[in-house]
C-alpha cells in the first residue's frame, strides 16, 4: 500500500464535511492533518486485520471500503461498507487496543490515515475536537441501528431497493447507476444470499428496475423509494 503525505484541495474540502472534521476550524483542522498521510490501494488491498494494534483511523477519500469479521467456520460477514467522505475505526482509536475488525478495499482507493497518537492528543488539547468525534461515532450508531431495523422489518427486495436508490445521483425522474462493487459483497452486505439478492432483482422489474451486468437502470426512483419504505407496487404487495 502506498503512503503519500499529498492532500488535495478537493481532500480538503471533503474532509471538512465529515462529521469528525466538520465542526473544526481550518487552522486547526490544518494543523491536525500535519500528521496525517494518504494511503493508496488496489482492490482486495488490506487497510487492517482483525486483531491488529489499533493504530490510526480513516476518512474515505476516494473508492469504497468494507469492514468485515471471519466467524469460527472462516465464513466473511460484511459489517458495513464505506465510500467517499465517510470515516471509519475512530471508535476504535479511543476505546480498543485491537480492531475488532477487518477492512479491506473493495475498489482502489485512496484513504486518509490519521494515526491514533495525533488524534488523542488533539481530544486533550481541544474539547470542539472531543466533541467533533463524538458526532461522527454517533452518526455510525445510528447507522447500525437503521441496518438492524432493515434486517428486522424489512423485506430482502425492499433492502435492495433502499440500496439502489442510495446510489442515484439524483432525487427524482429516471437513471442509470453502475453497481459500486460486486453482487456477491452486495448481498453479504444486505443480510442475503447471492442467489436471494438476484431474485430481488428479478421483483423489482415490474416497477421499472432493470439490472443488467453491473449496472442498474432505473425507470422512477420515487416510486423505487416508495417501494424500499412500504414493500407495495401500486396496491399490490411484491411478495418476499
């Protein structure tokens, strides 16, 4: 993995909108980063090991990232996947000696590694800091939580389809959307089968979602919103 010290000024402005930075000055948010590096990998490229020293965290700065654990049986659980502008292992920075986690490259990537030294240091010094990251461990709390209630309440098809329309660029009318990563991660993501997710696919024609390959192209995403929030095409139920 390659390690540059370069940061961008379009670095700079995402990281400014995360919710670990956002809340920071630019002097001090200047001064934080002096300690920060880029790191470049290829897909498949390892960010961590489960059980590795916890070292440093990690904002996304182009790419898409998984956060994986290997049960007993050596079977991959996705535990989430993160992409441009999104952080990951601040919690682990401040409460973990171990990542309880693996973190992989799904695409290339480039990320920005803030190591675990610069990052205590700076909650001493600056409590807008403290607090700054007790948003950004909030915001993945909540993520988590949105992910149990989808896995609870929701339908395999409705989860796919509140996938797909996370991905539009836009938020009405029509458009074609390339799949970020493949089928197989995509499902391990959803809580489903390989073989579950290519149904749901298949249930989600008759409201305009046709699949293709790796991309998706999707007649209204209002009504594929609609869908992903009650499960019902018109007045009737598409079945699980």
């Amino acid at each position: 993995m390659a390690v540059t010290t370069l940061l961008t000024d379009t670095d700079l402005t995402l990281v400014r909108k995360t919710a670990m930075f956002g809340g920071l000055d630019k002097d001090f948010l200047t001064f934080l980063l002096k300690e920060a590096g880029v790191q470049q990998t290829v897909p498949g490229g390892t960010v961590f090991m489960q059980d590795d020293p916890v070292t440093a965290c990690f904002i996304v700065l182009e790419g898409w990232v998984k956060l994986y654990r290997l049960n007993q049986s050596g079977d991959e659980a996705v535990v989430s996947v993160f992409s441009q502008g999104q952080s990951f292992a601040e919690a682990a920075v401040f409460s973990m000696v171990k990542y309880p986690v693996s973190a992989e490259a799904v695409t290339e990537a480039r990320l920005l590694r803030i190591p675990r030294a610069a990052l205590q240091h700076k909650v001493t010094q600056d409590p807008r800091f403290a607090l700054s990251m007790l948003a950004s461990t909030s915001q993945h709390l909540h993520q988590l939580v949105s992910q149990i209630e989808q896995l609870k309440v929701q339908t395999g098809t409705q989860r796919v389809a509140r996938f797909l329309t996370s991905l539009c660029p836009i938020q009405e009318g029509s458009c074609t959307i390339g799949l970020p990563y493949d089928k197989a991660l995509i499902a391990n993501r959803l809580g489903m089968k390989p073989e579950s997710l290519s149904r749901a696919f298949a249930r989600l024609r008759p409201i305009g979602v046709r699949v293709e390959r790796n991309a998706a192209a999707i007649g209204c995403i209002q009504r594929l919103r609609n869908y992903a929030s009650t499960g019902r095409n018109g007045e009737s139920m598409v079945s699980r």
